[in-house]
C-alpha cells in the first residue's frame, strides 16, 4: 500500500500543474475535510443535549446492536459538499437535520457514543492523506446530478476508506443523498487519463429535474433502497454481459464456417422456375412475374412467354454476352418497363416482344438485332429514329397493332433506315395505302387485313427486290391497281389480292408471277388475254368468285400452270381447253352439267396421257347418264375423277 501510496505521489507531483484552483482535488479535499470537521463539531454541540437525554437501558439496546453500516467514499462526500454550494444548500441542509432530529427512533441505532467522534476525525485525517497519495491516478468528473468515482489503477480496482459511523444530522443527510443518486446510477463510461493510459469507471447519472427535498428515510430503509437498486442494475449489466457472450460466439462460428458458394448466374446453374437444356432456358408459361433470378449468364436462348413479367430491370441482361435468342411474347411490358432494356446485349439478333402493351417503338435497340416481334400490341406511329439504332435488322413484324389510325399511312420512308430489312409484316392495321419510300431490299411485303384502297407508284423508289406481296383483305378496286403500281417489282412471283373487290383479274401484272390468288372478289368472266402474259404462272386461285363464264383457251397461255381452283362459282360446264400441265383442277359447288370432249383431252396429243391426277366435280349438277366417256379418255384412269 505504501509502494502504491509513493508511486502515486510521484504521478500526483508530475501532473500538479495541470490541475486548476477550482478542480486541484489536494485543495478540494482539504476544503472538504475542513468543512466536515466544522460541521462534525457544530453538530456534537447541538446534540450534547440530545445525548444526555438518553437512558441507559436505550443506550445499552444501541451499544449492543451490530447494524452493519453503508459505506460512503470520501469521494463522493467530496461530491456531494462541491455541490451543495451557496447559502441556500446549507440553509436546506439545517432544516433536514432538524427534522431528523424528530424522526423514528431507529435513527439512534446509528450513532454509538460522542467517543466515536473523535475516531472519526481521525479516520478523516488519514483519509485526507491517504487522498492525497492517490490524488495522482483518481478522476474528478463533475455532472448535474452528482456521481460515484471510483480509481482504477493498471486494471485493478481499489476502493478509498469509508467512514463506518457517522454520528451528526448533516452526514445522515449525505448518506441519503448518497443513496438516492447511487439509485439513479446510470451505466458505467471508461476513459483514459493522457499521462499514463489509465481507465476510470465512473457511473454517471441521468440529468433530472430538481425536486422539492423529501424527509429523510431510516438508515435501515436507505439500506433496504440501495440494496434493491443494486439488484435491478445489475440485471441488465448481466443480461448485457449474456448477449455479448452470445454475439461472441456467434461470431466465432461465423468465422468457422467456410463461405457459401452461390450458384447463381453460373453455367451450370438453372433457376426452379425454369428448365435448362445445355444453352436453351425455358421459363415459358410459368406464371412468373419477372425476369428469373439467376439464369446462366452464358445462355444463348431464353425463353420467357406466356408469364405476367411487367417490367424489366434496368441493366439486367447485359451481363448475358452470348444471348442470341430472347423471347418475351404475352406478357404485360409497357414503354416504360423496357426502356434502355435491351441497349447494351451485345449479341442479341432475336428478340420477341408481341402480344404486350407497348404503345411505340423501342428506341434502344442493340446493333445487332436481326428480328423483332412487336405483333399484337397497342402502337400507333413509329419515327425513323426508332430504327437507326439497329440497321442490320433483317425481319420486322407489326401486325395486329394500330398503325395509320385509319385516316392516313405511315410517314414518307420511315423505314428507309433498315436498308438491309427482308420481311416487313403489317398485318391487320389501319393502313389506308401502302407507305412509301420502302427499302429496295424487301423481299416479303405483308399488308394483309388493313384498309388499302390503292396502291400508288412510288411505294418502291428503284427496282425492288420483292418476292412475295400480300395485299389480301383490303379495300382494293381495279382503279386502285395502276399501270405503274408494280411497275419496279419484276421480281415479285406470290401476289395475293384474295379478299378484296376486284370486279375483273387485273391487267399489267409482273410477268414474273408464278403465284396468283384472286379469291373472294367479284370477278365475273375470264377473257383469253387476260392470264396469256403470265407464262410463269404455275397456281392459279379464283375461287369465291362470280365466275359464270370463261373463254374457251383462256387458261391454254399458261403451259405450266400445275393447280387451278374454280370451286364456288357458277360455272355451267368444265372450261374447254385446259393447261396440258395441269396436275390439279377443283370444280366444286358450282352449276356443272356437262364435261365437253375438248376439256382435258385436246389437240395432237388428245391421244396421250395427261399430267392431271386430281379432278374435283363434287357438288355440281351432273347427269351421269349424260356424260361423253371421250372427255376422259387421256385421263390415268377412273380414279383421278371425283363426282361424289
């Protein structure tokens, strides 16, 4: 103890000039100890009285008792004097006292004998020097409701001496404030002094409201008091204690396990949503409602149809490099929900985008594509920015949407961008003419099911490369179909104007064709030079007509005509004169009754055998009595004629 004593001496003198008169606690202590002596002293002349009052019976009752005292730090009664400053505390103090002085007589069991009062100015005495040793390592720290401090020297914790019995009013009144703050006592701060890296504790209370003062309870009440309060804090210093424990080891084990390998996006990784086949990911009609987490990043087919996917976050498919084939058909994409989607994949050529909500073009489309499906969606104009994004696109389709409004057709070259386009699909719009200004390079033009009524020259700025033209369920007249209206499609070879109102086969046609379909119009009569420049022509379809006549050799130009359909007309007789190629003819539903000789079998090589294998005579007007067996001498045999 001595040791400690000098050590902490020699540390005292080393940080002497860092303390200020007003915190210095050499100067506070000897304050504090000279007041206490005043007021011991004050007190034991005040009770003189008091003393003399007592009998011996009481006196020996108290003298025999053993009440084990509170202790009470020299440090907090010097916090608990530094704070009661002023006239008006120790006014307080006074009246406190007083009104002790009448409490229950459990009181007395405090004090023992005036002798006692001398013992305890010794105890302070040594209590000042031996504060004065550790004044060195001790913490003053002041708040505004009082505090208990405790030194810590080098982890070891030691507590100052107490005073065992105290005898006068004013201590009793300290030991109650004592109490009461070790009572509100909140939880527990370190620090660090800068000379030798030493820790306080030092339990702080909570900053109250000031209250009246109360009366002061019984020494065994205030021990009762403390007691308790010490149970209930420690509680959570325990509890705190546990779950620290409990964190501790925890992270232990954390630090035990090995990291979890996570699968996603891995080549050999598929989603539960979905089922992959090598580089194939079906995710189609799974009822997903987004895009599913985790698939392969070194897929080239996904397919994700027929789901409820309304949006597509932003960036998500870049990571997929070697995505080629993207399908997103039937589900329920807006503009919005696919804006800047599909911008940066670098080697995406098919992407399927039909039966959504979209209402425009996208306009972020990757450089690569190839095809695109917007079918079946709610767009109703397009700009020619929409396609500068991707010109090597190859195949559009845009059928079934809104486009033209039905008042006007599509701007002047809108599509000019797409020079190396292929198939260009406008199916069932509201076209009112074919646009103008298509790329040369289109070789499959569909316009099926809109509202053309004409088809003007300037549709094809050069000679297209056209192959296929279907104009089939329009508004088309002869007036509509002009001289210079397929002037530059000498390629074109399949042209259908099926459903339309075409009162005669139109004139002018490319020589080129191998495939007409005028079904569903109002064509009435053949004429023979109707069909004779069209020496190519090998299918031939007018049925559905009003055809009631035909010129004997209308169809003989056509020497490689192979399939002719007349079914439901109103034809009288088997037309005369017909291709010696022909492998197939259809004469149904219509008001035959009779076959002439010269039908199938005609000319010098009337004796040969024909090419036909199929004749179609099935619901007509037919006698069979009546027929002229040479009619079908040519024929392969009984077989390839069909009355029933």
């Amino acid at each position: 103890m001595k040791e400690r004593a000098a050590e902490s001496t020699v540390r005292g003198k080393n940080t002497k000039n860092r303390w200020s008169p007003e915190t210095n606690p050499k100067i506070m202590m000897e304050n504090v100890t000279k007041g206490v002596i005043r007021n011991i002293e004050e007190s034991k002349d005040s009770n003189r009285g008091y003393e003399e009052r007592i009998k011996p019976q009481t006196l020996s009752t108290i003298l025999g008792q053993e009440t084990k005292q509170d202790e009470i730090s020299v440090a907090d009664m010097v916090k608990d004097l530094d704070t009661d400053k002023g006239g008006e505390e120790k006014t307080n103090d006074r009246e406190t006292m007083k009104k002790t002085q009448e409490s229950d007589d459990e009181t007395s069991e405090k004090f023992k004998t005036s002798g006692e009062t001398d013992k305890l100015k010794l105890e302070i005495e040594e209590e000042e020097k031996e504060s004065r040793l550790v004044a060195g390592i001790s913490l003053q720290h002041k708040t505004g409701g009082g505090e208990e401090i405790t030194s810590v020297s080098q982890g070891n914790m030691e507590k100052p001496n107490t005073i065992k019995s105290i005898e006068n009013n004013s201590t009793a009144e300290m030991a109650e404030r004592k109490t009461n703050r070790t009572q509100a006592s909140g939880k527990s701060k370190t620090m660090k002094l800068p000379e030798n890296d030493t820790e306080l504790t030092v339990k702080q209370n909570k900053v109250s409201s000031p209250q009246p003062p109360a009366k002061t309870p019984s020494v065994r009440q205030t021990k009762t008091n403390r007691s308790g309060k010490n149970k209930k804090s420690n509680k959570p210093k325990e509890k705190q204690r546990k779950k620290d424990n409990r964190t501790q080891k925890v992270s232990e084990k954390k630090v035990a396990i090995a990291p979890t390998y996570f699968p996603y996006f891995m080549d050999d990784y598929c989603p539960p949503e979905c089922a992959c086949y090598g580089r194939v990911v079906q995710c189609s009609d799974k009822g997903v409602d987004k895009v599913p987490y985790g698939i392969p990043y070194n897929a080239r087919y996904i397919l994700l149809m027929n789901n409820y996917i309304d949006s597509i976050q932003l960036d998500l498919l870049n990571e997929y490099v070697s995505m080629e084939f993207l399908v997103l058909s039937n589900n329920r994409l807006t503009d919005g929900a696919i804006e800047g989607a599909f911008e940066g994949i670098p080697a995406l050529k098919r992407l399927y985008l039909d039966r959504n909500l979209l209402e425009s073009v996208p306009t972020d489309l990757p450089v690569s594509l190839e095809a695109l499906r917007l079918d079946n969606n709610r767009l109703t104009v397009m700009s020619e920015a929409a396609w500068a994004q991707c010109p090597n696109l190859l195949v559009l389709s845009l059928s079934n949407n809104s486009l033209g409004n039905g008042s006007d057709s599509l701007p002047k070259a809108v599509l000019s961008p797409l020079f190396n386009m292929r198939t260009l699909n406008l199916d069932h719009n509201q076209l009112t003419s074919v646009p103008l200004g298509l790329p040369l390079s289109i070789k499959e033009l569909y316009l099926k099911g809109n509202l053309i009524e004409q088809f003007r020259g300037g549709v094809f700025n050069g000679i297209s490369a056209l192959i296929v033209l279907d104009l089939s369920a329009n508004r088309l007249m002869n007036k509509g179909l002009l001289r210079q209206s397929l002037l530059n499609t000498t390629h074109l070879e399949s042209l259908n104007l099926e459903d339309n109102r075409l009162k005669q086969v139109p004139r002018h046609l490319p020589r080129s064709l191998k495939t007409l379909n005028l079904e569903g119009n109002l064509i009435s009569s053949i004429k023979k030079v109707t069909l004779s420049i069209l020496k190519n022509l090998e299918h031939l379809g007018l049925a559905r007509n009003k055809i009631f006549k035909v010129a004997p050799g209308a169809f003989k130009e056509l020497p490689v005509l192979h399939q002719l359909d007349l079914c439901h007309n109103s034809l009288r007789q088997v037309p005369r004169e017909l291709p010696q190629a022909l492998h197939s003819v259809t004469l149904t539903h219509n008001r035959i009754e009779s076959v002439p000789r010269d039908a199938f079998c005609w000319g010098n090589k009337s004796l040969s055998l024909s090419g036909l294998v199929r004749v179609q005579l099935e619901h007509n007007l037919i006698d069979m009595g009546k027929l002229d067996a040479q009619a079908f001498r040519c024929l392969r045999g009984s077989q390839v004629v069909h009355f029933y």
